[in-house]
C-alpha cells in the first residue's frame, strides 16, 4: 500500500491516468448493470443478453487491427482523448432506449460504445511505459489492474443498488459524464522529448494507404516472440469459457437466483472482489517469483479459476455462489497481473499497440464465439450446465501454457519493454 501511495503522490502523469480510470471505469458498469438488467427485464431471456454481448464483442474484434496501427503511429495521447470523447456522447444516447419494448437500439449503441474503446485501453496500456519508470512499473501495472477491479466492485455494487433505487437514466448519464472526466485527466499529462508518439519510421506510400502491412509487421512480431505468442494463446483458452460466463453472472443474478439488478449487481461485485484480491497476492508475489516459479503459477491460476466457476455454476446457495464466484476471479485476477507485467517488460515501444490491440481482439474474437454458443444453448439447456461447460473450457489453457512451460518452449525474452528515454517527468510543462 505504500508503495501505491508513494506511486500516486510522486508522478503526476499516473496520478491524472489513475484519477480518470476511477471515474470511467465506475461510469461504464453503471452501464453496464443497467444495459443487461434493462435488456432482461424487457425479453427475460439470457439470449437478449447474449445479443448485447455479441454487439459490443464484434465492434472490438473489427476495431482491434485498425486500432493498433493508429496508436502505434499517432499520438496516443490524442487518440485516448478523442476515444473518451466519441464516447461521451455514445453513452448519453443510451438515455433514449429507457423507455422503449425493443431492443435494437441497446445492440447498435453498444456496438459503437466499443467500436471506439480499443483506441483508449489499448493506449493506455501502450503508454503506462511512458509515465512509469522501470523501477515504477510493476507497481504501476499492478495498480491499475487492482484498481480496475476495485471499481468493478464500487461500480456494480452501486450500479445495481442505484438501477433498483433511482432507475436507468441516472446510471446513462453519469457514465457519459465519466468519459468527459476521463477525457480531461488524460489532457494534462505530459512527456518531455517525443511525449506519446511511438518512434518515428519511414513509411512508404503503400504503408500509408494500406496499413494493414503494418499490421502484418506486428503479427509476424508476436509470432517471432514464444513468450508473447504464448500469453496471446492463453487468452485465447480463457475466452473458449469467459464469453459464457460473461452472460451467465447476468442470467445467474437475474434469472437463475430470481434477485433482479441487485442480485446481478452482487454476482458481479464478488466477482470484482476476487480479481481484487487476485491481483494484490500478484503485487505481493509479483517481485519475488522467477520467471520458471511465474509460468508455473499460471498453471495453478487457470485450474483454480476454472474448478471454482463449475462450482459456482452448481451452488444452490446463492452465498456459496458468491464465494465461489470470487474465488475463481482470483484466480484470473493474479494472473492477469502478472502477465501484463511479462508484456509490459518484453514489448518494445514501437510496437505495443499493435501487441495490445491485437491481444484484446483475438480475446473479443473468441469470447464471441463462447457467448454465441452460449446464448443459443440457453433457449434449450439449464444455465447450470452451461455454467459447467464454460469452467472446463476457459481452465483448457492451463494444460497449453503448461506444456509449453514443461517442455520448453517458453524461454524469457529480452527486456525491451522500458527504454532509457521513457522516463517519466514529474514537473509541469513549460513553454
């Protein structure tokens, strides 16, 4: 804690980043609790609520290429801003569906919510290098990861308190509001030297129209790198069983346990408390494990994460379900710390948001076709069962990243993630 505290106090620019993400981040499961509660209040269906998902996941996957190249060429600092304020506006629309029997509208505004997401959070973790020096960094990392998570609580907790008490229009509201937050706290940060453009290159006149060759070039990176292919396949293996249960803690809280926006509220809440917790013990670890005790560590996460979800899946006690919720979200929450620092070390700048962006839309990808599937099988089979299914499936990856570990095919990189010009200035800028 102190060291957060030390972190926070110190470096201005991660204070701004931080601030923002607090705000945001609360505002979008406001959203997000209103958006699925709404939806199924209108159809009680978890098949509507799969059509959301599948909304927001597309626009993600679509965007993911797109958005690597731009931040890996522009500003990106300019793209997070223009990101949250694209947003704002998206987020205040969400008002004109409170009071509508269809569902068209909640499909087509949550998919441009995320159409233009990749460019922020795939920014943001393209630039925590930037404002972090390399003594900084695994706090950083681990800071806003658990802070993520610490505001998927605040946030699904009131959000669904909020939904119950004061309506949907309250919570729409202030998660535009949250962008337009976000979008000022991302305004005062500041780099000396190249500030937040990646390193500059020569582009050729057909690298220009056709940028998908540098998407190609960021491929063929991640390809030629064990280590960060490996952390792309893992997530790959997760999202086989995390689509599903990404609809499931909605028909489980609504449906399934019968407590409306504040039962999903709650499943939701647990499961933030687990990732919290997960990525404290991550922090606390995270210095001392070597890189063999590191992958090994992964191998315990994903079985854990996946034994605990088909409890969860099967608890008649909506108190165990809870627990059980929370612990397999540790299990997720530790390593997802961890691995984010592996790509934080091993990345270099001038490729990070093709890295980033393409990691996150590979996931949405596949988490895609999970919440398909799981939507679909929901008109006809019991949530419990599919509950199951998506445990076994999402725990898959542990048996890949370890027999990749166990047979050698995971050795550590060089460390090319932190550059000596990448070190953060503390004081105002000056003209």
């Amino acid at each position: 804690m102190k060291a957060f505290v030390s972190l926070l106090r110190d470096n201005r620019n991660y204070r701004y980043t931080w601030t923002g993400q607090i705000v945001s981040e609360i505002g979008d499961h406001f959203n997000n609790i209103a958006v699925f509660s709404l939806a199924v209040a209108h159809t009680h269906s978890g098949l509507v609520v799969s059509g959301v998902m599948l909304a927001r996941a597309i626009p993600a996957m679509l965007a993911g290429p797109l958005a690597g190249v731009t931040l890996d060429r522009l500003d990106r600092k300019r793209v997070m801003i223009a990101s949250d304020l694209i947003r704002a506006m998206v987020a205040g629309l969400f008002i004109l569906t409170v009071n509508r029997s269809d569902t068209w509208l909640l499909y087509l505004l949550s998919a441009l919510l995320m159409l233009a997401s990749p460019f922020f959070t795939s920014g943001r973790s393209s630039i925590l290098p930037a404002i972090a020096s390399k003594e900084e960094l695994h706090t950083a990392n681990s800071l806003t990861q658990t802070t993520q998570w610490t505001t998927l609580v605040i946030g699904t907790f009131l959000g669904g308190a909020s939904v119950a008490q004061f309506g949907y229009h309250w919570a729409f509201f202030g998660n535009a509001l949250s962008f337009l937050v976000s979008a000022l706290c991302i305004s005062r940060l500041f780099v000396a030297g190249r500030g937040f453009r990646p390193p500059k290159r020569a582009l050729t006149e057909t690298e220009v129209v056709r940028p998908w060759h540098e998407y190609v070039e960021g491929l063929r990176y991640m390809r030629s790198v064990p280590l960060i292919l490996g952390l792309a396949m893992i997530n790959v293996g997760w999202a086989t069983g995390g689509g599903a249960a990404q609809i499931l803690f909605s028909v489980f809280g609504e449906i399934v346990f019968n407590r409306g926006p504040a039962g999903l509220g709650t499943v939701w809440g647990f499961a933030g408390i687990g990732l919290l917790f997960g990525g404290g013990l991550a922090y606390t670890l995270g210095r001392r494990l070597s890189f063999e005790n590191y992958k090994r560590a992964i191998v315990v996460c994903y079985v854990a994460h996946g034994v605990s979800y088909v409890l969860f899946s099967q608890s008649r006690s909506f108190a165990w379900a809870l627990f059980y919720i929370a612990l397999s979200r540790a299990g997720v929450g530790f390593s997802s710390v961890m691995n984010m620092s592996q790509l934080l070390r091993h990345v270099p700048d001038a490729f990070r948001g093709r890295v980033f962006a393409t990691m996150e839309s590979t996931t949405w990808t596949v988490m895609l076709l999970s919440m398909t599937a799981a939507g679909v099988a929901s008109q006809s089979c019991d949530p419990r069962t599919i509950g199951t299914v998506a445990g076994i499936l999402s725990s898959t990856t542990a048996i890949f990243w370890g027999w990749a570990h166990f047979s050698g095919r995971l050795p550590e990189p060089a460390r090319e993630g932190v550059e000596p010009q990448e070190i953060e200035v503390h004081g105002e800028p000056t003209v």
